[in-house]
C-alpha cells in the first residue's frame, strides 16, 4: 500500500458518489442518522481489511482500503506501539483517520503515541472532556503537533468515501446519559464494502443500543461486539436488530465475554471470535468475508 492516500483516485470515486451520500467527506451530515443504502456504494475494486488486536479488553483497530488507513480506538496506554508497528511494518507512516469512540482509557490509551509518532490525518472524538491521564496525554500531545479534533456534537454524523468502501460515523443522541455513562457517548462507525457492512459500535450500553436500533440498520455482516461482551438487558433486541455474520469481542482471558452472550451467540449461529485467542483479521472482497485468528 502506499504511504499516503492517492487523493487523486479518492477525488474521482467521492465525486461519482458524494450525492449519494447523507453527508459530504469532512462535512457534518446533521441529525438525520441513517444508513447509506447497499445500491447506493461505490463499486468494488478491491479488499477491505479489518484488524482487531489481542490488547486485552481493549479496543485497537485498524480499517484498511487500497489506500487508505482508518483506525478506530488504540487500546490501552501502550497499545498504540502495536498498532504503529503493524503499519509501519508494510511500509505504511500515515494514518488518514483516527476515531476514539469514547474517552475510556482502553480506547483512547495508545493514541498519543500515533499522533506522536505517525502521520495522522482527520481526527474524530466526541464532543466531551475526561480526566484521566491517557485523555490528557492525548490532548496534549494534539496541541503539541498542531493537530485539530473533528468533534462529534451530540445527534450529528459524518460521511466519506475511501477507494471502494463508504464510511458513517455517527454520534450519541444526547449530552448526559446519567452519571459514570460515557460508554454510552460512543461513536458508532458503520462500513459498507459492496454487499458487505460493518458495524463498530464501540463500548455502547443500553441507551447506546436503543439509539442504535432506531437508526435501522438492518443485518450486518461484520460487528464489533459492544462492550466488551457484556450482556445487557438489550443484547437481545440489539442482535435481532442487526443479526451479524461474524463479530469479535475485545476482552481478555481474565476479563472475558459474559457467558450469557457467549451462549446467546452460539444459539444464534454466530460465528464470534474472541481476541483472548488472537488477533483477528477480516477480509471484505464486496460479496464475502474471510475472517482468520493468529495463533497464539
């Protein structure tokens, strides 16, 4: 891949296909939260792939098109050394989007090693402070580099396309969820790869979850798991809502998935993956997905 985005191609493709869109790339789309429609993507000209790291329960992933790098959340303080050393490993120094879903420190920890360290492009956040010592190291280390965060205000959402594939970012509905709530502030990121679509929905709980399911997603091929595998009083809803293919669960061995939604994914015929076990990659062609686990 090369180092940067070939902007030239990017220009053709969002071109032919920003008025199909419900925002414009780098534009706030507003409140109208909904998903673009499968006839409405781009044709498919190559691979989307996927890579959700063994970080322990915390969310490190890493969204590759032809040419173009995504990476939502960077795990814990010191995670975000594995995510750089994956890039750069394929001669890759640049990140063209960063999201941090939400501003726990199993997702925002390893960011300001990426912006410190690598070439970091459009910035999502959501539109809140924290104050823990990764929530600051980060802002600081934004100031440092004269970078500028892309805030997600609350019912707003943004759209873009990369090579083949359509991104949608979408932000929480409200400001306050009640106390010790942020999980539920978490930025959703939809993907849609020819017949495929993915769901990262980050550490959303209930009220999260309801949002979610109000958008009418419809069935996803791929979802990242909320949450870490904790089982709600929505799981159930939620899951009937968007049916996955595949999903993985970022937990840990000691921290793992509630069984109950171990069990509950086993009755549906999901095929899950459990990053305890190792990294998972998935791998979009437009009409299939191929999902693989290093072994440990």
């Amino acid at each position: 891949m090369p180092l940067r985005i070939k902007w030239k191609r990017f220009a053709a493709i969002f071109s032919a296909a920003a008025a199909l869109l419900t925002g414009c790339t780098g534009k706030d789309s507003g409140s109208g939260q909904s998903a673009v429609s499968k006839a409405d993507v781009p044709a498919v000209t190559g691979d989307v792939t996927v890579t959700v790291f063994d970080v322990g329960k915390a969310d490190a992933m890493v969204i590759q098109t032809a040419n173009s790098v995504t990476v939502v959340d960077a795990g814990n303080k010191g995670d975000g050394k594995d995510i750089e050393q994956f890039l750069t490993a394929q001669g890759i120094d640049t990140i063209d989007t960063l999201m941090i879903t939400h501003y726990d420190k199993d997702h925002v920890g390893g960011a300001a090693r990426l912006v410190n360290r690598m070439n970091v492009g459009t910035i999502y956040v959501p539109d809140y402070t924290a104050s823990s010592e990764e929530y600051q190291s980060f802002m600081e280390k934004i100031t440092e580099k004269g970078k500028e965060l892309t805030k997600m205000a609350a019912g707003t959402a943004q759209s873009w396309v990369s090579d083949d594939a359509t991104f949608q970012l979408f932000a929480a509905n409200k400001t306050n969820y009640g106390k010790n709530e942020e999980n539920d502030f978490s930025l959703v990121l939809y993907v849609q790869h020819g017949e495929n679509t993915l769901l990262f929905a980050g550490d959303a709980e209930e009220a999260r979850q309801q949002e979610i399911m109000a958008m009418s997603l419809g069935e996803v091929t791929f979802l990242k798991f909320p949450y870490h595998g904790n089982y709600l009083s929505t799981t159930e809803n939620f899951l009937n809502a968007v049916n996955p293919k595949y999903t993985v669960i970022c937990c840990s061995n000691q921290e793992y998935a509630d069984p109950s939604t171990v069990q509950t994914l086993k009755d549906r015929g999901v095929e899950a993956y459990y990053t305890p076990d190792g990294t998972v990659t998935a791998v979009s062609n437009g009409k299939t997905m191929t999902l693989t686990q290093a072994a440990k």
